[in-house]
C-alpha cells in the first residue's frame, strides 16, 4: 500500500538525490600517468634491444606484463605503470618501448 510523502518527506528525498549527485563529482585518487610513472617502471631499459628487431623473433619474459601495439591497433588508454608496451611497425619490427 503507498502512502503519501508530505513536504517535509519530500526535502527528505530530494537532499538525498542532490547528496548521491553529486558523489559523482566527487574527485577520485589521481590515476598515475606516463610523467608521474618513475624511471624504469615498467622495465623497458632491460628490453631496449629489442628496438629494430621482429617482433616474430622477440623474446619477453611470462611473467612481465606487455602488451603489443600494431599500426592500426584499437587500444585502451589506460595506464599500467608496471607494464611494457611494444610498438610494431607495419612491417613487423619493433619501434619504439614505452612504459603504460
């Protein structure tokens, strides 16, 4: 059975909708970006020779994270300090290492 809600239940509901509003505007902890990320983070300084090689013949450890980015390739923008990304050229060789 419903029942009516009277002005004072109504300021009630609408302090709690403004409330959980505006808990969407709150900031959130800072995601770390590339310029905050500290040197060698991702580990990109052990794996620098693979810069100019195919990536067919490289050779990355299991238990480090990466991921291969080709020309072309939809990727997400998120940042993982910790994590290698290869870039590919179109012909299949490394070009660059970059932590993210």
């Amino acid at each position: 059975m419903w029942r009516a809600i009277g002005a004072a239940g109504m300021r009630g509901v609408v302090i709690c909708a403004l409330a959980l509003a505006l808990t969407g505007c709150m900031p959130t902890k800072d995601a770390p970006n590339e310029a905050q990320a500290g040197p060698g983070t991702c580990s990109k300084a052990e794996f620098a020779s693979l810069v100019g090689t195919p990536i067919n013949s490289a050779e990355l450890l299991l238990t480090q994270t990466y991921r291969v980015i080709f020309p072309d390739s939809v990727v997400t923008t998120d940042f993982i300090e910790d994590r290698l990304e290869v870039i590919v050229d179109a012909n299949g060789i490394v070009t660059e290492l970059r932590c993210g």
